[in-house]
C-alpha cells in the first residue's frame, strides 16, 4: 500500500488528474488541474466536466471520446479545455474507465499533462509554413521561376516557365541551363554573370533567351545563390519577369525616331529651314537656308529674324503673320527676303509654332521653298508672256501640293509627336523600373498612331469606291478598346468620360479603315473639346431594318456652326472656328475610307453645345 501512495504521489505532482463518476460529474482534482484550470477545488467538485468544455472539438469528437470510455476503452488524445477566466489550454490526455464486477465503468480517471506551449509552437509552424506557401504561391502565379543546381542543371521550373519557353517540365529538368541559350549575348557577357553567382553575388540584368519553337524572349532576371554551410552555392534560383512586350517597344521606338530622323533629313535636304524661339531668336538654320541668305550659320545664330527682313512687306501684314503665329495657328504664305549681299528672293513659307503645355508657342519652324523663279515667271505673266504663265501655273500647282502636305503633317503628326517627346522625357527622368514600363507600354500605342498617320498619307489619295479591298470581321468593342488605349494620356489629363452603348457590336469592314475612324473622331472629340466642362464621349451603335448599322460619335465640345460650314466639314482645308488644330483632313480621309465600303456619313452640331458625327454601314454582317 506503502507503494501504492508513492505512485499517486508521483503522479498528482507530475501530471494534471481528475476523476468523474459515470455520468461525468467530477469528484476529485488535483492542485495541477486547479492550477491549469484557474478554479478553486470547491468550484470543481459536484461540477459536470463540461465545466472546461471550450467548444473547440466537434460533437462527433467527443461523442466518439464517450463511446470509446463507456464501452471500458482507454481514450487517448489532445483536448482544448477552457479555463475560468475564459482562456485556452491544450492538454495531452488519457482517460482510464474503472470497471465494476459487470465490467461497467463507475468512474474515469483523466492524466492530462500540458501542451500549451507545444500547440502553440506548432500552430506559428502552421502559419510559417502557410505564409511561405503563399510566397511560394505567389511567385509562381507572378513570375517565371527556375531552380539550377551549381552546375546549372536545372531541377525545378513552374509553370509560367513553361509557358514562356514551350517546354514542358518533363522536357526540362535534368536539362543545362544552357537550352534556353538564345545566342545572343557575348561569352564576355555570361561569364561575368556566373562569376557573379558563383561568388555567391546575387547578379540582375535583361536577358534575350529562346523557346522550343526557336522564337525568342526577353526577361528582366534576378539570379539569387543559395549557399551552404561553408558559404558556397548549392543552386540557384532564378526569377523573371517577361519584358518582351517592352523590348519590342524600345525597338519600335528607336525605328520611329531613325525614321523621323529620315523625314529630317529630307525636309533638310529638300526645303529652306529655320527655327526660331518665341522672341523670333534664331537658334537653327539648315544648308539650304544659308545657301539662299548667303549667310553662314554662326552670323545667323541668335540674331533676330528680322536680318532677313528686305522691307518690301507693309507693316499690317507682317504684324497679322505674328498675330497668327503667335495664338498657336500656321501661318502660310509668301515672303520677300533680302540677302547678306543685298540680294532680294521669294519664298512660298509655311511658319508652324510648337506649343507647350499650356498651349503657348515656345518656338516656331519656319519651312520654305524657293519661289524666286515663279515670281519673276508671274512678272513676265504681267507682260503677257504666255510661256510664262504656262511654267507659272506648274510652279503653283507644286507649291499648293507642298502647302498642302506641310498642313497635314503639321495638323496629324504634331500631337503624337509631342506626346512621345514628353513620355520619353518621363522615362528619362524616372528611376522607377515600374514606372518607366508603364511609360513605354504607353508609348506604343501613340507610336503604332504615328505609324498609322504616315500610312494613311499615302492611303488617303488611293480608296476609290471601285477598288477591291479585303473586309475583316470587326469586334467593335474590341476595336474600341485598342483606339482609347493610343488616347490614355489625354483621357487622363482631360478627366474625360468613355461611355458605350454598343447594340450592334459585330460588323464587316476593312480593319486599319474602322481604326482609323475611330481614331479621328475620338481625337476630335478630346482636340475640340470646350474649356467650360470635361469632355463626355459616346459612343452607340444600333442596328436598322435595313440590315445596316449605324455608329454615332457624340461629344459636348466646342461644336460646329453649320449654317456656314455645313459644305466645308468633309473637306481638306476648313476652318470651324478659332481653335489652333482646327485644320487637317481626318474628317476628309473619314468619309473617302466611309464612301469607299458604299457607306454614308454625317454630322450633327451646335456651337458650344458639342458634335455627333454618324455612320452608317452597309450590309455590316453576314
């Protein structure tokens, strides 16, 4: 009996112990249960055990605990139990039925010992483990993700790797690194790069490498050893981010700014040209201009325009050429300059202001063409020298052809062009990777603009009703959206308002035309847009019993005054009002591209209170 005591002595200070008759009311504590429970021994006794129930385990759970205990079975487990200042505790159990003669429990002995801090120590494992899963998660669903050994044999690739490079894992791993090599940076180039990582040195840099089907791609690549115990790589991990879209932008870019390096040097090449500051300071002069002045360009630079003054123009005329210059509009027209030698020659001129921000003209380029010949032709025309008038007539027939082709490049190229100067200035400036991508991918579209204005110069004067032209089938949402996304930056900077109400949203028609369309009278919209509200764009479209389709632009911008150019709207020269870009031929081209698939096109407005242009298109879907 003596060692009887010692065991229950070494196991009340050992262990957590309460006994409970066959119906679960408790009748015996020990001071470790008081302890872990926060209750006092008189609150416990008398007490059904449910008193430390926490509510954590299910009802299945502790029906199974009963019936494995009022069948004689010892239960063994973990329970959450509640103390009576309402916290929790975690206690390893195990439950022993004392049997009567018909082997029916009458009482239950629970040993508990406390696992508090080891719960608690496995649930932060639990939540480590599931928040470096959501990295994990994360970075597979977010980059291109590749695992070499340090030998670069690769041993683990996620899918977005797979993707990229149209390999399957399978096909992967066990593989060189090298299989996606593209070739095209220089040994110099690679070696540098593992003597980075094996260095232990995490290496970040652009990286051009090939798929399976032979294309390639570009990614922006962080290369990350992981080391050992001696401080030495036992593979890498390799994150990418695809920067191909990016790279081709950059390309594209550099192509459009080599080919308007080109128009430079023809327009250098072919034309008289000069540019002036806003105070009418000369800051640059093309060869032509010094060959026709007689001077040279440093007795130019920084004097005053007015050194070519040759005094035969009334002072009314040369202050209405500054009056227009000056509110931001091209001024055409001819001038009689005066030489260094004292010489006098005319020039057909066309003077174009570049503006600022706020729409100020900061300098103005000045292009001319000798007309000295055709002028002293016109003399002899006087004279009634019929030859004369003959070659005159040529003279201007090409001077208006050239007049009118500067007024085109000025009114449709001089938008996109700025557009680009102040997106690549921000890319120059920022030092935010993040940022900078935003910009470039924002570039393209005004880019892939510019291109499309260049093609349709020459596209413009060949759609004829009786040529035959290919039809696509037009998702006019789809369209949409690629037009609004070459106009982001002034939908942004004009807090403008898209809405679209697209009934009838399929039709056949000739792709580039319907994006050239809707580039125009989008770009109308926001270019003529009132000073007194935000510009408001609809866009609809409806479906007739004619089987046809009709598309509707609406604005709430300046408008236009009918009544006295209802016959110029559709024309290439035309002037609606006051505003400085008030000239082109987009709504020309418009309805040439319109009439060309047999469709109608007209408009509708009021001063002040905005423009709707509609089109309808004929037998639209099939």
């Amino acid at each position: 009996m003596e060692k009887i005591a010692d065991y229950k002595y070494a196991l009340d200070e050992s262990s957590i112990i309460a006994i409970t008759d066959q119906k679960g009311i408790i009748n015996y504590v020990n001071d470790n249960f008081c302890n872990i429970s926060k209750y006092a021994a008189e609150e416990l006794i008398g007490q059904d055990h449910r008193i430390i129930n926490s509510g954590y385990h299910s009802k299945t759970f502790i029906k199974e605990l009963w019936r494995t205990i009022a069948h004689g079975n010892v239960w063994k487990g973990e329970l959450k139990n509640k103390a009576k200042d309402g916290s929790t505790y975690w206690v390893d159990t195990t439950i022993v039925p004392f049997l009567d003669e018909q082997n029916k429990p009458y009482q239950y002995v629970a040993i508990r010992s406390d696992i508090t801090d080891r719960k608690k120590g496995e649930e932060e494992l639990k939540k480590i483990l599931k928040e470096i899963s959501d990295y994990k998660y994360a970075l597979d669903e977010s980059a291109i993700v590749a695992i070499t050994d340090q030998k670069g044999i690769i041993t683990h690739v996620n899918d977005n790797f797979c993707k990229i490079s149209k390999y399957t894992t399978e096909e992967l791993i066990g593989q060189d690194h090298r299989i996606i090599n593209s070739g095209y940076h220089s040994k110099d180039f690679i070696r540098e790069l593992w003597r980075t990582i094996a260095h232990g040195n995490v290496w970040k840099g652009e990286l051009k490498n090939k798929a399976k089907d032979g294309a390639t791609y570009w990614v922006d690549t962080t290369i990350v050893p992981f080391l050992n115990q001696e401080g030495k790589p036992y593979q890498y991990v390799a994150i990418r981010s695809d920067i191909t879209e990016r790279k081709e932008g950059e390309e594209e870019l550099k192509k459009i700014l080599k080919e308007i390096s080109d128009y430079k040097y023809a327009l250098d090449e072919s034309a008289i040209v000069a540019i002036t500051d806003q105070k009418g300071i000369i800051t640059h002069v093309n060869d032509n201009f010094c060959t026709i002045s007689k001077y040279v360009t440093e007795e130019l630079i920084g004097q005053d325009h007015r050194i070519i003054n040759s005094g035969y123009h009334s002072k009314d005329f040369i202050k209405s050429l500054w009056r227009t210059i000056a509110n931001g509009n091209v001024w055409k027209g001819e001038l009689k300059n005066k030489a260094k030698d004292g010489s006098t020659y005319w020039v057909d001129t066309t003077i174009v202001p570049f503006l600022n921000q706020e729409g100020k003209p900061y300098q103005y380029v000045a292009i001319r063409s000798d007309i000295t010949e055709r002028k002293e032709a016109e003399e002899q025309i006087k004279e009634n020298n019929a030859k004369a008038i003959e070659h005159a007539q040529i003279l201007e027939l090409k001077n208006t052809q050239l007049v009118d082709f500067c007024n085109i490049v000025s009114h449709n190229l001089r938008a996109p062009l700025i557009n680009i100067s102040m997106l690549v200035d921000y890319v120059e400036q920022s030092d935010d990777d993040d940022e900078r991508e935003e910009v470039l991918a924002k570039i393209k579209p005004v880019v892939n603009h510019l291109m499309d204005v260049f093609n349709e110069l020459v596209e413009s004067i060949q759609v004829k009703q009786d040529t035959e032209i290919d039809v696509d089938r037009i998702n006019l949402e789809d369209c949409l959206g690629k037009v609004l996304r070459g106009f982001e930056t002034q939908i942004e900077e004009y807090d403008a308002s898209i809405q679209m109400e697209l009934d009838a949203n399929s039709i056949y028609f000739p792709q580039k035309y319907i994006e050239s369309i809707l580039t125009n009278l989008v770009s109308n919209a926001l270019k003529y847009k009132s000073p007194l509200r935000d510009p408001i764009i609809v866009i609809k479209t409806k479906k007739t019993t004619q089987n046809t389709v009709i598309l509707s632009v609406a604005d709430n911008g300046l408008g236009i005054d009918l009544v006295m150019h209802k016959d110029q709207i559709f024309k290439i020269r035309k002037t609606f009002h006051k505003h400085p870009d008030a000239k082109g031929f987009g709504l020309f081209m418009t309805k040439t591209q319109v009439e060309a698939m047999n469709g109608k096109i007209w408009a509708e407005s009021e001063p002040e209170k905005g423009t709707t242009f509609f089109i309808e298109f004929k037998n639209p879907e099939i």
